[in-house]
C-alpha cells in the first residue's frame, strides 16, 4: 500500500521511517538534492526529488491511500499545493504539525519578514538572519554590512547571499539545526544586537537559538508562524495503521 510524504523536513524523515517499519510502502518527495541527501536511503522509501506544480502533484499521488503533508510549518504555498492536489485525486489528506514554541518574555514578533525588516531599518547593530535565504530580500532596505545571514551550504544559499549584496566574510552557509554553544559563538563572534528566526520548533533548534540570543544579550526577533490546522505524527501513524490493516 502507498502512502506519500511530502517531506524535506526531521519530522518528516522520522515520520516515513516509521510508516516503512510498519511495512507501508513509502513515496517520499522532497523538493532540493540537499533534502534528497537528508532522506537517506532506507528500504521501502522511494524519493522523488525536484519542486513540482499542483498538476505533477496530482500525478504522484495516484494509487496512493493517503498523503501525509510533513513540509515546513512556514511553506504555505506547499501546503496549498498539496492539499489541491490531493482534492484533485480525492486521496485522502493529513497535515503533520510541529509543534510551536514557547517564546521567551521579551521576544518581539512580526508578521513577516518585510514588519521586521521595516522595524529593525531603524535600528543600529548586526543582525543574524535565521530566516533562510528566501527571505533576505526582505532585507533590502537595511545596510548589507549589517546583515550575516545564515544560509543552506548550497550554490542557491550563497547566490541569495550575492544577490542581496551580503558582503562575502558576513555569509554564514551552515546546514542547521545548530547547537546552544554554536549559536552563542556566532552571536558574540559577529557582535549581533538582533537574532531574526521562524519558529522552527524542536526540530528547527528554537530553544537553542532563544537561549543563546538571551544570554548574549541580543534581541530575538520571531517572525510569526501561519496559523494551521494538523494532527501529531502518533494521530497520523494511527490513520495509517488502520488503512494498512484493512489494505492486508
């Protein structure tokens, strides 16, 4: 029986190693070599690498007895597409959810990357964008020597970087999540005032990275997470059982 796993995410590798342990068999698609690369190799996974439109989307689901969308909490339009797609193949639909973080008092929180952008433009210090390259446009506005942010070690990371004018020595191309010592190390090493996340929960290292920024003396700035409905990994695991057990 087929179950696909819209991955790319610890949670989402975890989730399809256990749905391959209860004998499923597993259709992973991840949307970056270096998400492939993360995947592994494991008997009863398949990965399909590469992004894919609504429509190809379609075409992957098709014979599948459920999807499981364990994508980024932040990738919205993923999480639209899927969902789409699975109305399209009338296949039965779960969204995995990560579970969000307690935020440590004195926490500033913005909507988006552009709020915070707009709100730290008027500010002085270095800031460490954890926010992923895809936001650093964002960023335009602000002196480019003021910004270091941290980036996937991919030619697609460090061109953002150069896009965005990052002076080369500011670019840090690190595959996370990263530990409280690291973390402390880059915030005193780069003298930052201001630490800008996503919550990416546990998986993503957000208390890792709150404590650090705390006990450095830095502001943490969290860019708001989309609120969205899901359901737990074991909720899941759960669903999947019982389809497998009538598949047999």
């Amino acid at each position: 029986m087929k179950i696909v796993v819209f991955s790319g995410t610890t949670e989402g590798r975890l989730f399809s190693r256990q749905l391959a342990a209860q004998g499923a068999e597993v259709l992973v698609s991840v949307a970056t070599p270096l998400g492939a690369e993360e995947q592994g190799r494991l008997q009863g996974v398949t990965v399909h690498c590469g992004r894919l439109t609504p429509e190809e989307m379609t075409t992957l689901l098709q014979g599948a007895a459920l999807c499981v969308d364990a994508t980024h909490p932040y990738a919205v339009d993923a999480t639209k597409n899927i969902r789409s797609a699975c109305k399209t193949a009338c296949i039965e639909y779960h969204r995995l959810l990560r579970a969000e973080s307690p935020l440590p008092a004195g926490s500033m929180v913005f909507q988006s990357a552009a709020h915070a952008a707009e709100f730290l433009a008027n500010t002085c210090g270095n800031l460490l964008l954890a926010t992923g390259a895809k936001e650093l446009a964002a960023f335009s506005g602000i002196e480019p020597a003021r910004l270091f942010p941290r980036v996937l070690p991919t030619p697609e990371g460090i061109a953002a970087c150069e896009a965005a004018h990052i002076p080369h020595k500011n670019i840090i191309a690190m595959q996370g999540p990263f530990s409280y010592a690291l973390n402390r190390a880059l915030l005193e090493q780069f003298h930052i005032r201001f630490l800008v996340t996503k919550d990416g929960g546990a998986a993503g290292g957000f208390a890792e990275k709150a404590q650090a920024a705390q006990d450095t003396g830095a502001q943490l700035i969290v860019l708001r997470r989309p609120a969205e409905q899901g359901e737990t990994a074991e909720q899941i695991l759960t669903r999947c059982k019982e389809v497998l057990t009538w598949s047999h």
